[in-house]
C-alpha cells in the first residue's frame, strides 16, 4: 500500500560524482600498544587530503571494524559534509577485501587510494593527473618515489626502452633522504635496508613531465577501469602475502607503473615524527585537533637496548601476538 507520491519524484537533478574518488582504508581496533597513536596519525592523513587537494574530489573512507572513538570520528567527518562515502564494516575483512569493495563502488574514473597512514603534500593530486596525462601508458602513478621491490613493477622497466618519444635515464636518481625517510616509518635502519643504495633508478621523461618506474600499495591512483577487471582479488591474509596480487595483476597486464618525480605523498608509520608535525598547514591542526609538539629524538637507554636485544625482541613480539589474537582474533 502507498500513500501519496514520493516526493523524489519530483527531484530534476541528482549529484554527479567527481572524476576522482579519494579512499582511505582504516583499521584501529583499540587506542593502545602499536594503535595507541594511530587516531592521531588518521586525522593528519584525512586533513591533509581536505586541506592539500587541489582538485575536486570525492572522499571515500573503508573503515574495517575500528574501535568505537574512530567510528565517532569519521561519522562526525561525515556528518560535516567532509566525507562523501563512509563504509563502516562490522568485521575486519583485511586490506585486500577493502580493496574489493573500494574498487567496486568508487564512483569516480580514478581512484586515489591509501593506507591510513599517509601525508598528502599541498598540489598532489594534480602531480599524479599531470603523469597520466603524459604516460597513458601507465597503470599506477604513486606519489613517493621507492627503491627496491622490483618484483611488483618488472613488466615496466622491460617496457622502458621500447616508450616511443621518451627519454629514460638510469642511476642514483632518487634522493637518499627520501629513501631513509621512508625506512624508518617502516620501522628499518639505514643498516637493514642497505641492498637499497646498490640498486639503479629509472626515471623516464616525455613532453617536459618526468616519472620514476617504481611499483607501491600503500599509496597510488589507478583507473577504476584498470582495477575492475581483476576483482575480486584472492584475499587469504589481513595483510602480507595477498596484497600482492594487486601488484601482480597490475604488472602481469603489461601496465606502467610510476611515481612522480618530485615527493609528495609520505608515509607516516603509526606514529607522528617531527618532521611531519612541521609539515602541518595552517588549519590542519585545528581539523586534527592535535596539540602539534614535536617529538624528541632520544638516546636509546639500556632498557630499550634490552628489548631490541634480536632473542628478547623475537620473544616480547610473539607475545604480544598472542595477546593480540586473544582479544581480537
């Protein structure tokens, strides 16, 4: 039975979705141990795309089963207008499933995704779009330049020399800095990742744009288009081994996979540094609420040494693990 007539009937005009949809999956189970600043990182990443994007855009966040502080905060964002598309999932279905749903339902033609662990610089979004336009070819454009991980764009670099109206340079190209900066928010020392510097960059350049062949997950754009025909994606693990099969159908189809020649996306860890703490705007702290006071590197006393002791640290790690499932698992 139906009473009267719906008043959307009488509605002429439906929002149109932007070009470029903007996703962020999140995963914060509790506020403590590893997670314990991770909200903070999670407001720096979400205001830096609203207040560093320089295009339009709409704002997709997959938010996988967070503690109930996290929740409240994307629904506020969302009820202020700042998050268009807020999928909460009652269970945690791992990286790759939210990649599933994020690539299935992103209305727009590209799809800005990352890890809630990201800073976005001030014009980065056009930096990404200005390596598309140049390299059609492309299947990937990632904002953070790396060394290593060959395996996730080999495709691309036995594709370089056959680019016609390219120019491709090998060597040292990418600055050491940008390399340890982003060791060490994985939580590596210059020592552990020191096959790094040994390996060649190629950088290849076409009408005046230039790009690093370079393959990551943790941030990119790829074509909604592209990524559709590989879904669903095989996903066995939260995390690990299963995001790699985004990395090899992306490079199994033939498709570049680049960055773009200057930083401007940076990988936080699940902590603020300093050095990101000085890269907030104006506003950003206020969207973020955060109390901006730069962390302070410190000597590691006996204790620390003492936990980063190889043995110990194998033991406490396995520990925690077990504790972890016990209560989450």
């Amino acid at each position: 039975m139906r009473v009267g007539q719906n008043p959307a009937k009488s509605i002429s005009y439906v929002a149109q979705p932007e070009q470029v949809t903007v996703a962020v999956t999140v995963y914060i189970p509790f506020l403590s141990g590893y997670y314990a600043h991770s909200l903070e990182v999670l407001k720096v990443c979400l205001g830096s795309v609203l207040c560093n994007t320089d295009l339009p855009f709409d704002l997709m966040v997959f938010d996988n089963a967070s503690c109930l502080e996290t929740v409240r905060y994307l629904e506020t964002l969302r009820d202020q207008g700042k998050i268009q598309y807020l999928i909460l999932s009652h269970k945690n279905l791992g990286k790759v499933g939210a990649w599933n749903a994020i690539f299935g339902s992103a209305p727009g033609e590209l799809v800005a995704y990352s890890d809630m662990d990201v800073y976005y610089y001030p014009g980065w979004l056009s930096r990404h779009l200005e390596v598309f336009r140049a390299f059609p070819e492309a299947g990937t454009v990632a904002g953070l330049p790396r060394r290593g991980d060959l395996p996730l764009y080999t495709n691309t670099i036995h594709r370089l020399a056959n680019l016609t109206d390219t120019r491709v340079e090998t060597g040292r190209l990418i600055p050491d800095e940008w390399i340890l900066d982003h060791a060490y928010s994985l939580g590596k020392t210059q020592e552990t990742i020191a096959d790094e510097f040994g390996l060649e960059d190629y950088r290849i350049t076409r009408q005046g744009v230039s790009a690093y062949a370079t393959g990551t997950h943790f941030q990119f754009i790829v074509r909604s288009s592209v990524v559709r025909q590989f879904l669903p994606f095989p996903n066995e693990r939260p995390m690990g081994d299963s995001v790699a099969h985004f990395d090899r159908a992306i490079d199994g189809s033939h498709l570049l996979r680049l960055a773009t020649a200057e930083r401007v996306a940076l990988h936080m860890g699940n902590q603020l540094s300093a050095q990101v703490l000085a890269l907030l705007p104006p506003g950003l702290d206020q969207l973020t609420d955060l109390a901006a006071v730069p962390v302070q590197a410190k000597s590691p006393g006996i204790t620390r040494k003492f936990l980063d002791w190889k043995p110990v640290r194998k033991i406490m790690l396995a520990l925690y693990d077990r504790i972890f499932r016990a209560y989450y698992g």
